[in-house]
C-alpha cells in the first residue's frame, strides 16, 4: 500500500512539473507572436500559429465595426500584406496581464487584458483578449485570437502601471487571513520554543539522549538554518515572475502541517545539519535574531506569498505561504524532539 501511495504521489509531482513548463511555454508563444507582429518579423510571427482551416481571428475597429479572418490562408495573407504595407518596427510598450490559462491535453485557452501603446510610447489601448493554443509536434501554437479594444479612452503609462498593480490586487489569492495565520503560528512556536528553553542549564542545553541524535541547543541550531534559508528563499523566488495557476496543482495546505506530523524519522540535508559549537542560550538568540526578521517581512510584505512557487529538485512546487506553513510545522515537530529529550531518564535535572 505505501508503495501505491508512493507512486500516486510521484505522479502528481511529475504532473505539476508539466503543468508548470506547459504554462510558461504557453506564456512565452503569446509573448513571442505578439513581438514579432510589432516588430514587424512575419517570418517568425508565422511560425507560433497553426496553419490549417481552424484558425480564427477577430478584433473590434475603432468606427464601431468589426474585423475577422476565417482559415491560415485568410489570417496569414492579411498579416503579411499588412507588414509589407507598413514595414516599420513598431516600438511600443505592451503589458499582458490577469491571465486565466486552462490546458486540457492539446489544447490550452487564455483570457487576459493587454496594454499595448502607441509609437511614442505615452499613451496605451486597452483589450480584453482571448487566444487559444494548439500542441503541434511538441510546441504550442496559436489557432485564434480575439481582441476587444476599448478605443474610448488612452492610458497614461501611469495609469496602466496602477492599473496593472491593481489587476494584481484584484485578483490576489493571499488573504490577510493567511497573513495572520502564519504570524500567529510563527509566534505561537517562537513563544513555545521560549518556554521550552529558556530556563536551561548549559548541561541541559547540550545534552544528547544518544551519541548520534541531538542537543536541544543543537535542535534550535537547525532550526536557524532553516529560518535563514527559507528568509534567502522567499527573497529569491520573490524575484520571478508570478505562477498563480499553479494553485489548482499544488498541495493543499494541510498536506504540509501533516508530513510535519508523521512519526516516520526524517533525515536532515547537510546544509540544515548543526555542527553544535553554539554555547547554551546562544543558540536561542541565533534562531531569535532570524525568526524576528521573518515575522517582520511577513507583517510588512505587499508580496502575494500564494502566486509565487518555490522549486524542489525532485520537481515539487509550493508556494511561498506553504513554505511557511512547512516552517512552522517544522517548528512543532522539533518542539516534540525537545520535550522527548526533556523526558529522558538520563537528562540532566
């Protein structure tokens, strides 16, 4: 049974990993086409569509009108008439946002808003678009784009920039009842992890029920490790674009809290191993300088900690609100390891 369940869950890993790279090639074909199209490259715009009778585009024109194209040969001929009529690079500016990406085998859709400026860079358009990809040989292409341009107003760039920042908050899934529940939980272990220790003798803060498991001063070592490298991880992964589609692969956020909760004995990676040469309550001010610094970060962060996914060798993603839902967890578990070290028979008292 452990082996089905091992496998079920390998499966599932193998699975977001796909999804996460289907996703980001979708991203960069819709990127890439609409490129090419402004910069006027129709050799290379060609080569993201599909060609074959069930390709479609459509876009609204400013009179009040509409334009669409039935078939490759339709759409392929007014795009290269159009770029060979105006053959001028068309530098502009353009932001597509508010993604909804849904893939079903072959097959992928795409709603989003675009913001796409004029030659000068000052003023921009908005759309509401929606393209559908087809998997050809391996890589996604286009079959139909449709654009809704709303010709009545111009933005600033400005205005589309809070506007995109307000697309974002919109549309975001961490929740100031998540904020709380990790600063609650963070506290919560900071305050038992306090208790558990700070009335300690040095004998008692390096003693080792066995020669190969741990001190408590050497628990609390690891749990700085662990504080700072998450701190240095959450920062990093900061840095990437946003992955909120990942949401309806990852795990839930109990399925954290319970692999904390396993009896099973887990192995440390060698950069979270203690080397133990911390002295009695030093250990406790190294874990508490790094937990301060968390606990502030997530007070203060604008951060949506469930749209940004940190990434496992093994191919497992998490968000980074998991992330801290796997620390604190990690925290109880280690507060157990204490409290079976306090009950040793041969612990110091």
């Amino acid at each position: 049974m452990k082996w089905i369940t091992l496998i079920a869950i390998l499966f599932c890993f193998n699975l977001k990993s796909q999804d996460y790279a289907e996703i980001q090639e979708i991203k960069a074909v819709m990127r890439a086409e609409t490129q090419a199209f402004f910069q006027r490259d129709y050799e290379a715009w060609k080569t993201h569509w599909v060609h074959d009778e069930s390709v479609f585009q459509a876009w609204n024109t400013s009179e009040g009108s509409y334009v669409q194209r039935r078939g490759w040969e339709a759409v392929n001929q007014n795009v290269k008439d159009y770029i060979k009529i105006n053959p001028s690079p068309y530098h502009n500016n353009f932001f597509q946002t508010n993604m909804v990406i849904e893939v079903e085998g072959n097959v992928a859709s795409v709603s989003y808003y675009e913001y796409a400026s004029n030659p000068s860079g000052d003023l921009f358009t908005k759309a509401a678009g929606f393209k559908m990809l087809r998997k050809e040989e391996g890589k996604w292409k286009l079959s139909t784009v449709a654009s809704y341009w709303d010709y009545d107003y111009r933005y600033t760039l400005d205005d589309v920039i809070k506007l995109v920042e307000e697309d974002k908050r919109k549309n975001r899934l961490w929740t100031e009842e998540d904020r709380q529940y990790l600063l609650d939980n963070l506290n919560r272990t900071t305050d038992e992890l306090l208790a558990a220790t700070e009335s300690l003798t040095d004998a008692q803060w390096h003693f080792k029920p066995t020669e190969d498991s741990w001190s408590i001063g050497q628990v609390l070592e690891h749990l700085a490790l662990y504080e700072r490298q998450y701190y240095i991880e959450r920062y990093q992964v900061s840095l990437r674009p946003p992955e909120p589609e990942l949401n309806a692969s990852t795990n839930p956020d109990a399925y954290y809290i319970d692999w904390m909760g396993e009896e099973q004995k887990h192995s440390a990676p060698g950069s979270a191993r203690p080397l133990g040469l911390l002295k009695g309550k030093d250990n406790w001010t190294n874990f508490k300088v790094i937990r301060d610094m968390t606990i502030k970060k997530i007070s203060e962060t604008d951060l949506d900690f469930r749209a940004y996914f940190c990434t496992r060798s093994n191919g497992v993603r998490w968000n980074i609100h998991q992330l801290y839902v796997l620390h604190f967890a990690h925290c109880d578990r280690h507060l157990r390891q204490i409290h079976r070290i306090k009950a040793h028979k041969d612990y110091p008292r």
